[in-house]
C-alpha cells in the first residue's frame, strides 16, 4: 500500500509519518488492499483537538473515517481501531446473509420519498453501475444512510437507503 499524507494547518513530521505509515501497513492482513492502493490521510489541527481523516479504496468498497482527538497520536490508533472494525463488520455481513434473498427483499419493498427542506449543502456526486447489493455494501462500508447508483440490470439511477425499522428501501428514478 501507498501513502498520501497531507497536512492541514500542521506539517506532518518525520515521526507522524512512520507512525501512520506503520500503523496503516498493519492493514495488509484483510487481503482486501492491493500493492497499488494509495491510502489518503489528511491531518488538521484545531485549536482544541486533532483529526485525523483515513480513505482507503479496496476491493469491496470504500473505507472511509474520522477521528478527533486531544493527541494526535490516540487519534491514528483510533482511526485505525474503526478501519479494522469496518472491515470485521463487513466480512461477517457478507458471509451471513445471502445476495439473492437480500437483493429480492429489497425489490419486493414499497418504497415512498418524503419531501426535503431547502438544502444546506449541495453535493455532486457520480452514479457508478453496480448491482444492489454491491450499492448496499458500499453504504454500509461508508456507514451512510444512503446510497445513490446507477443499476447495472437496466441503467436506472437508484437510491438505497437504511430504514427506521432497520430493513432497507431502494428507490428507483424514473427518467422519462
């Protein structure tokens, strides 16, 4: 694994580096990163605290954190700490539940948008084709309520999203 270390309002020094570096290449063992994977890590310190913000693009999905911390050093060991338990989660979700009957209970629920406020923030973001139950994956992998991809079956941008009563919904656009 590679390393792109950047920091906000700190430069990162020599001992930061070896630090995050040795602690991201304990990651190796999952078997989910590649030699070629860049690991983006982005440092800032505020006027109280320290975060630390960890992307790591594998082969199953995204994974993502963010830690703030009083010690810098705390904060890469926690940020690590969730990485590992991201992937733990994910392991376990994929060898206990089967894709087909998980993708059939997804069609098969009556899904209704409710209406939103003026948004605060506006984001852009890119639909990549995939099949559901890779979309659900990958928002689990983000820990996001939501989802929104291109379906790989017939080319429709989709929504998946977490429910209240803890099931998942998928909302389908229609582009007519």
């Amino acid at each position: 694994m590679r390393f792109e270390i950047v920091g906000k309002n700190v430069e990162i020094s020599d001992s930061m580096r070896e630090q995050i570096e040795k602690k991201l290449s304990n990651m190796d063992k999952y078997l989910l990163i590649d030699p070629d994977t860049i690991a983006r890590v982005v440092a800032r310190v505020y006027p109280n605290s320290q975060k630390i913000e960890v992307t790591i693009p594998t082969k199953i999905g995204l994974l993502r954190t963010e830690v703030v911390n009083d010690d810098f050093y705390a904060a890469v060991d926690l940020a690590i700490d969730k990485l590992e338990d991201q992937i733990r989660r994910q392991k376990t979700r994929l060898s206990r539940r089967h894709r087909e009957h998980l993708a059939q209970a997804f069609i098969e629920e009556a899904v209704k948008e409710e209406g939103r406020d003026i948004p605060v923030r506006t984001k852009t973001v890119a639909a990549e084709e995939m099949a559901l139950d890779d979309a659900i994956m990958h928002m689990e992998l983000l820990s996001h309520n939501f989802f929104i991809y291109r379906d790989e079956e017939n080319g429709q941008i989709c929504v998946v999203y977490r429910r209240a009563n803890g099931g998942y919904g998928l909302i389908e656009v229609d582009e007519d």
